[in-house]
C-alpha cells in the first residue's frame, strides 16, 4: 500500500511538472512576440521576461518618450492605469532621468491579483527560475510576504490606490497644490454624507455586477441615526463577512484552493438529514477555501459569525437555485458592517481583500486579519495586536480571537480605535503620496539606473504644499 502512495505521488509530480512545463511554453509564446519589440534589452531583462513569463513593461527612449511595449496579463484597463500612474510618477519625481541625453530604460511590472508565473510553483523555480538575477519587477497588486520567493519584485502602489492618488492631477498637474488635508479622489476612501444602503446593488437590480457595489466607503459615526447602537459594549458579538464566491490564490501557487462551487452543488445534492454531516465533513478537511469555510462555519454557528457569499456578477450559485441559504440577497452597508464587533477580511485570488480591508478597520469593531502568504504593500504599516488580531488562513483561531476580544475588552477596542485612527491619516492624499513615494518612488531608482546612483526629487520639494 505504501508503496502504491509512492507511486501516486511520483505520478502527481510528474503530471504537475508537466503542467507548468505546458503553461510556461504558452507564456514563452507570448514572451516571444513582444521581446522583439523591446529597445535595447539587457541580457538580465530578457532572462527576466523569459523566465517571468508575460510581464508588462514601459520603455522611454528620448526618440519614442514612453511606450508600454509589452502587456502581461491582469487586463487592459488595469495595465493602462498603472501604465499611466508609473509614467506620471517618473515624470514627476526623476525628471533628470528624461532628458535628450539620457539612456533609454525599461520598467517591469504586474497587476495580476498575485504573481501569475510558473515560477511561483516552488519545484519548477528552483529549476528553471534564477529568480536573484531579475530585473525589479513592480508589483500593483499582491505579492508574496515571503522575500525570497521573488527577490526583486517590489510590493508596490496598489491598483485601487491609485484611483485615489489620481496621478494625472496629483502628479502630472504643476499648478494643483496638494495640502495635509487634502481628500483623497477614490470614494472608497472618503466619509459618505448620508446613509445609502445601494438597492440598485441588491441581487435583483440589473446593475448588481457594477463594481462600484464593492466599495462601501468608510464608517461615519456622524450620519448614523442611533449612535450608540455602535458604542463598543453595544456591539453585536458576532463576526460578520460578505464577498464574493473566489478561490484562494490563484496561478501556480501552492496550496491554493478552488471556490465553492462544487462543494455548493454537492451539498445540494445531499439529502436533508445528512447536509450537517457533510458540512462538518468538509469543515474538518482541508479540501475548501476560506471563504465557503466561513460561509459553512456560519451555518453551523449563526450565534458567532454571520458569512455568506455576496456575488458581483457570477460565481456561486444564484439566489434562486440558493437552496442553503449561502447567498445573501440584498447588499448591506455600513450601518449593519458597523454593528458587529468582529470583522472578517478574507484573501481571493490574490491571496488578499485589495480595497476590502482598510473599510474594515474604520469601524467600531476589531479586525480579524485574514494572514496568507501574501501581502499588499500598505500591509507593512499594519501591526497585528496593534490595528488587527490576526486570523490564521484556514480560520482556526476565530473562536480564539473571539473569545480574547471578550476576556480583554479595553486592548481589543484599544486595537480598534488604534486602527480607526490609522485609516484617518492614511486616506489623506498627502498621505498617499507618501505612501506611492516609499513603496513606489523610492524603488524605481535600482530601475531607472543600476549605477545606484540615482536619487529622486525628495518629497517636501515635489510637494511644496505638504
């Protein structure tokens, strides 16, 4: 028998060797058919690229100016906007790196949900990925915490952060003066004025897959009607999450985990007086992302934690063939986040929330941390026990942080207010452009000059007004 396992298992590598063996031929096809467009491509950016896989890249010549002369994957309209916000960003703080007798440079970057390469499968790296000879390569979106899995990848400006640095004005306008209280230009950042509870996002509205239903804004206690429904000793004590049906990582990442779909469908299937078995089953395993585990840890204990699937636009069942009641119906807002006092961010494909977390740390309540092995790049500005608890990846220790947050009430709503005050700074844009200049600005100099060499335009003289 054992050694049936043995072979089961060689079988399996082999398979999955192949697999990534297939995929990187595919990514190598589409390597092939923008390398030719690159500008003088140094030896260690073409390893880079052919390694990597597809990567987009922005080439500046002092003929073309700036060009992106390759695009990765993560989409167009992604790619376009971290396009615009680097070349802004460049013009802005390494203006001497532009001039008529200057080299041409090219710049690496992603904005996948996570890394999607087949080097991020660890066997297939330590073969063919000499990950330590790369050129930077900036990511937008979430990257591994872990440093030497991609030693020069740079966890970078976060997609949905640079909607509210908005660098064509913050950046590219001379004549607009930004000031320490100076709002930011994406609403998912800023205190709504009234309470708008978003019925064009409930599951019937024909607009329900609008993006604009993922943002909720911050919570602002002034334009509550009943205030003391969210004083600390008042809150629900609960834990509560909606989100989409998504998969744990996604790519060629290890243990990464599929949606919930078939698990859904199977326990539809599943006769009535034996669906509480199969959900204790599944919870015990370790087959399920964390998302169905908390939507499933909710049925079985709807006194600790209210989670169901709330989906944008597909994944999961539809409420009319919900016949669990794993899909909620109707879109809540911050009037009914803000009443419960355990805050639940779960990690999707990228292994993260992007912009679902810092909403989360605005409330009264306490955040439970979603820890995975990836991060975005403000997470380093976050400490666990100081802005949140932190939540192990499988969401073993809720009942843990939960029973905590009860047995030390003044640290836990000490944690809270800690967090709250921290979003406050951080959603100004004098505060954001900080934050683009240490995880963005900062970097691009090994990039633009590997002399090191190089310095930006400090930040109080690019930004007299802050």
């Amino acid at each position: 028998m054992g050694g049936c396992k043995r072979h089961r298992r060689r079988t399996t590598a082999v398979v999955t060797s192949a697999v990534v063996a297939g995929a990187l031929v595919c990514y190598g096809t589409v390597f092939s058919i923008f390398e030719r467009g690159f500008f003088g491509a140094s030896d260690r950016g073409t390893r880079t690229r052919r390694e990597f896989g597809a990567l987009s890249v922005l080439s500046w010549t002092p003929r073309d100016g700036f060009r992106r002369v390759g695009r990765g994957s993560g989409g167009l309209f992604r790619n376009e906007i971290a396009r615009n916000h680097l070349m802004h960003t460049i013009e802005r703080y390494y203006p001497s790196r532009l001039t008529n007798a200057s080299a041409p440079f090219e710049v690496n970057f992603i904005v996948d949900d996570c890394p999607h390469t087949p080097c991020a499968d660890p066997r297939y790296r330590a073969k063919h990925c000499h990950v330590d000879q790369w050129e930077p390569i900036f990511a937008f979106g979430s990257a591994p915490k872990d440093a030497n899995v991609f030693p020069t990848m740079v966890s970078s400006t976060l997609v949905p952060l640079m909607y509210c640095v908005a660098a064509e004005q913050s950046l590219a306008n001379a004549s607009f003066v930004v000031t320490s209280e100076t709002e930011p230009a994406c609403d998912f950042l800023k205190y709504p004025a009234v309470i708008d509870n978003k019925p064009e996002c409930d599951a019937k509205s024909s607009k329900r897959g609008d993006s604009a239903c993922r943002y909720f804004g911050l919570f602002n206690l002034n334009i509550m009607p009943n205030k003391s429904d969210y004083e600390w000793d008042n809150l629900l004590k609960r834990g509560i999450w909606r989100g989409s049906d998504y998969p744990l990582y996604t790519g060629f990442w290890p243990n990464k985990k599929t949606n919930g779909l078939r698990f859904q469908q199977r326990l539809m299937r599943t006769n009535a007086s034996e669906t509480t078995r199969e959900i204790e089953a599944l919870l015990k395993g370790r087959e399920i992302g964390p998302r169905l585990r908390a939507v499933l840890m909710s049925k079985r204990h709807p006194e600790k934690l209210d989670a169901k699937f709330f989906n944008w636009g597909g994944g999961g069942p539809s409420p009319g063939r919900d016949t669990l009641d794993f899909v909620d119906t109707n879109h809540i807002e911050m009037d009914t986040f803000a009443r419960y006092k355990y805050q639940l961010d779960l990690g999707g494909g990228g292994g993260t929330t992007w912009s679902g977390l810092i909403p989360k740390l605005s409330v009264p309540g306490v955040l439970f941390h979603h820890e995975t092995m990836m991060k975005d790049s403000y997470f380093d500005t976050l400490k666990p026990y100081v802005h949140y608890l932190p939540l192990k990846e499988d969401l073993s220790n809720f009942d843990e942080l939960a029973a905590w947050v009860e047995a030390h009430p003044s640290e836990a709503k000490a944690i809270s207010d800690a967090a709250t005050a921290w979003v406050h700074e951080f959603r100004k844009l004098a505060n954001l452009l900080r934050y683009n200049y240490e995880v963005l600005v900062k970097p691009l100099a090994r990039a633009l000059d590997s002399s090191g060499e190089l310095r930006p335009i400090p930040f109080e003289i690019a930004h007299p007004g802050v």
